[in-house]
C-alpha cells in the first residue's frame, strides 16, 4: 500500500543520502508524479538519471528543478555538465551563466528536507516552554515551525493544545480543527479538539469527538481514558 508522497520523499531521501539509487528512484519517482513543486527531488533524480546514463532525463530533471527554484546553484552546473556531455555547447553555456547568477543571490533555497528539520527543532523548543508554562513562547514556536512546514500535523496539533492551556479556547479550536481537516484519520489532533470541548465545559461535542475517534480507532487508549472520564456520574 502507497503510504503518500510525504513517506515517499522520506524514504527517497534515505536511500539517496544511502547510495541506493535504484530504490530512491523508485521513490523519488513517485514524489515527482504527485508533487512537483519540490526542486530538491528533481535535483537528486537528475542525478541518479545522470549516473544510469539517462542525459536527456537527467537535462529534463534538472531543468524542471530550476523552472522550480532559478537560484538553485547545484542544479545549474549539473545542468552544465550534462549539456555538455550531450553536445548541446550553447545550452551548456547558458546553465553555466544562470550558476554564477544564482550564486550572487542573496536568498537561500532551503528544501523540504532541510525545513522539515528547523520546523521540528522549533517544535521541541516549543514543548519545552509549553511544560514550563510559558505558553506565549510555546505558541510563537510553534508558530515558526507551521511557517516553514504547515502541513506538519503533530505541530499544529502542538499549537492547538498550548492555546487551550493559554485558555484561548477560539483559537485552540481553530487550529485543532485545521489539523483534523488536514488527515480526519489521523486521531489524534480529534483526540485533542475533544479535550478543549471538554475544558470549555461543552461535554456533548467533547463526547461527538471521542466518539469518532474509537469507531475507527477502537484502540486509542487516550480518547478511551477521557470517554471514561465524561461518562463518570458527575458528569453525565
């Protein structure tokens, strides 16, 4: 089963950072036909293109990744080795000058990758002021974690839950349920909408969250806890 492009981008890294080309390929190559935004994964297949042999794939990766990101300086002088190696002289001197270009700007391209590493150091530091209760810190943390991975549910997840502690219940809700719309299967940012229900006094959608939450995850033995928890007498 294809567990999406993000797990694919993941295990694609691996494997190239590995030197196993023909598996990242595999991988790489399924990113590239659900997400073609990301200039880093059209780098490393250029490359791998390049070391089978593949100069006119490699040419064609190498050129989608600076159609994505022009400053890429890497992909510009790969460009240039494999318009070189084609013949293509003229298009070899034109990768070459948009290198040297490139290396004059001032803005860095930062990769997914790469970003989904600050975003994940920002998180820890945003745990660590939630637990210490300086809920503000906790919160710009994670704040600058979505900025630079918005799709990273456990973080947004994080968020929701230092708003709740801050007692900033509107917002709490907010971000919990941008989380829950990001992957309704994934229990636990509904696990945690459920707990700011349940903190606001609303026992009834508290008790509608949980209940989603165990008829397709029976198991989950947070969302069992607080069912328990609601269903005691003085709450009922």
């Amino acid at each position: 089963m294809d567990r999406g492009w993000q797990h694919n981008y993941d295990c694609g890294r691996k494997a190239f950072e590995e030197k196993r080309y023909d598996l990242a390929l595999l991988y790489l190559e399924k990113v590239s036909s659900e997400k073609n935004t990301y200039a880093d994964v059209y780098n490393m297949l250029g490359l791998i293109y390049y070391n089978n042999g593949r100069l006119s794939d490699a040419a064609d990766a190498f050129s989608t990744a600076l159609e994505i990101n022009p400053n890429y300086t890497e992909a510009s002088l790969s460009l240039t080795v494999v318009y070189n190696d084609l013949g293509r002289f003229d298009k070899s001197k034109d990768a070459y000058m948009l290198a040297r270009q490139s290396r004059k700007q001032s803005e860095s391209y930062l990769d997914p990758y790469v970003k989904g590493r600050l975003a994940n150091m920002h998180a820890s530091l945003g745990m660590i002021y939630k637990d210490l209760g300086i809920y503000s810190q906790a919160v710009e943390e994670c704040k600058k974690a979505l900025d630079l991975r918005p799709d990273f549910i456990d973080i947004k997840t994080e968020l929701g839950s230092a708003y709740r502690d801050m007692k900033d219940f509107e917002s709490s809700i907010r971000e919990l349920t941008e989380a829950v719309e990001i992957n309704p299967a994934y229990p636990h940012p509904r696990v945690q909408l459920g707990l700011t229900y349940y903190t606001m006094g609303d026992n009834e959608r508290a008790r509608q969250e949980w209940t989603k939450v165990l008829e397709e995850h029976p198991e989950d033995s947070m969302a069992s806890m607080y069912m328990t928890l609601l269903n005691a007498p003085s709450n009922g």
